[in-house]
C-alpha cells in the first residue's frame, strides 16, 4: 500500500507499506470521544411503584381514588348517596432492551489502550440511557388527556392550540415561543395541576428561539440573572423547569413539515420503574476471553394523563 502522502512517478516512497514501511502509521492512546444525548426520564417521571415492583410479579395494579359527585342540596332534602367506584391503573414490566460485547485475553495483551473495556462498557450504558429516552419519550404521546392535546386543547377554555400531526404542527418563532409556553402553562392550569414541579422538554431548534428571542427580563424566568448566560441551562420560564433534549419524537403534519412532540406536565403522570438493571461479565466458555453484557427491565405508564400534555410543534418558515 502506498503512503499517505503523495509521491511523484518514479520516486522512491519510503513509506510504501509492501516494500519499506519506513513511516509507520500512528494510533493515539485516547479514544475518540462519542457524544451522547442528555437523558430527561428522571427529571420528567416518578418512581413512586418501582420499590413494589422491584421486589416480584411483572405487572402493579394501582388503585386510583373515586371522584365524589357534588350536588346542590335544600334544608329537609334527603341526601343522595352514590357508591363512588375507580378504575384502576395497571402498569407493566414489558420493556427489555440489552447490550454484549466479547473480549479476548490476547487483546488485552497486545492492545495499548489497557482500559479499553471500560470505556466501551460507558459508552453501552449512555446509549442504554439514550434508547430508553427515547422509547419514553414517544411512547407516552398518546396517553395524555384529549384536553392536554390538538389543535382545541384546555379542560375549560377548548381553543388552545397545541398543534396536531393530522393537521399542522404550531409554528414557533423567536416572537411567539415564550407566549405559547405560557399556554402551555395553561392548558395545566385548568386541569387543576399545581405550579410546582412543572417541566417542559424542547429540542433544541427551540432552545434557540428561546435564546434568540427578547426575553431579557430575569424575573420571567424566576432566575436571578438573564436566561441569556450560554452555560446550556435554559432555566425557568413560565413556572416550568425546561430542559433540552434530542431525542424527542418527530413526525410530519398535513404540510409535510417536520414537528416535534414536546411534553410538558409534572412528575405526577408519567410513572416508570426499572425492575432489572445489572451488569454483568463472564469468562467465554468458548474461547479465551471474557463475555460481557448489561440489561435492563423496565416499564411506564400514565398513571394520571391529565397531569402532563403534548404539544406538536414546527418551526415557523
């Protein structure tokens, strides 16, 4: 094989790997480093059932509580008196997802990377995070309330306009974003949701609008300091803790523009519970080596779909 550097016809090329090899090709001992997505399930879920469900059986059935009917009454009425019943909410462990990889004895000899093992074993639990995000992160779309959701959301108000993947998705702009998360913040508001512990997950085309946009003003985000600090963090806007994330759900509407499900909510709706996460390694019973491998078990559910929305957004043209 000929070198990497060009060489004129008829001139000798020391660095010929067939005939002289004299320019030897170099590897560095740092790995290139990957990249990977920021995982938002822990800040955007609870983990109130994962202990029960950690313990046996596959499945939780969660007892929800009745909502008791008010009715006007008059003095000397005989009250009535219903038997309130609940529906209850089954959650279930029927995710597994997995990774494994083989090492060989000689290869930890010869290699100059001695901690070679460690590092791709990092790199399978980061994209474990990644593949679960996004498993959460789209599955849980449908499950919201009808009145967190399309184009004539809100419990009370009905014309909010959260966007819709059969319709069109809600343009964004650097002059609107802050005014359509601030409806966002209300379509929870009349779904009785308290204020504290609200998030709001964007991709990041969003967070820029955000950035770009003319919200200068700290208080709007109840920070001390303008949202404008280039440290990554979006801060608070609106009452809602936004965080970014990559691995959001995108889907094409009736105009054929990419959109973007975003979630918003509290804790409270979304329920996941891992019920099997190790790692494991092993000699190779069929070779010189060692087996290596990790999983995780796990499950979610929309234990209270009223608590969280969905908004299908674009960016404006």
């Amino acid at each position: 094989m000929p070198s990497q550097t060009p060489v004129a016809a008829g001139y000798r090329d020391i660095g010929n790997t067939t005939t002289m090899g004299y320019v030897p090709i170099l590897y560095p001992k740092q790995l290139r480093r990957n990249f990977y997505a920021s995982s938002v399930v822990a800040a955007i879920t609870n983990t109130d059932y994962e202990g029960e469900l950690k313990k046996m059986g596959d499945q939780l059935t969660i007892r929800t509580t009745p909502t008791i009917t008010i009715r006007n009454g008059s003095k000397g009425q005989t009250p009535v008196f219903e038997q309130p019943v609940s529906a209850p909410v089954t959650m279930v462990i029927d995710k597994y997802k997995y990774w494994a990889f083989v090492t060989d004895t000689l290869d930890d000899v010869q290699t100059d990377i001695k901690d070679y093992k460690t590092k791709w074993t990092a790199d399978a639990a980061e994209k474990m995070k990644e593949a679960i995000d996004t498993d959460v992160l789209g599955g849980v779309i449908a499950g919201c309330s009808s009145s967190n959701r399309g184009a004539s959301a809100g419990a009370k108000s009905g014309n909010i306009n959260l966007g819709s993947a059969a319709g069109t998705g809600l343009s964004l702009s650097t002059t609107n974003v802050i005014n359509n998360i601030v409806k966002f913040g209300q379509v929870l508001d009349e779904q009785n949701i308290p204020s504290e512990g609200r998030y709001l997950v964007l991709p990041p085309w969003c967070f820029s609008l955000i950035q770009s946009s003319d919200l200068k003003n700290a208080s709007i985000t109840g920070d001390t300091q303008s949202i404008l600090r280039g440290n990554g963090r979006v801060g608070m806007i609106a009452r809602f803790e936004v965080y970014m994330s990559n691995l959001l759900t995108t889907v094409s509407d009736s105009a054929d523009a990419t959109c973007t499900y975003v979630l918003f909510g509290i804790k409270d709706g979304i329920s996941f519970a891992a019920q099997v996460d190790e790692n494991d390694t092993m000699k190779n019973p069929n070779g010189w080596g060692f087996l290596h491998k990790g999983r995780m078990v796990y499950g979610y559910e929309e234990v209270q779909p009223s608590a969280f929305g969905v908004a299908v957004v674009k960016e404006s043209a």
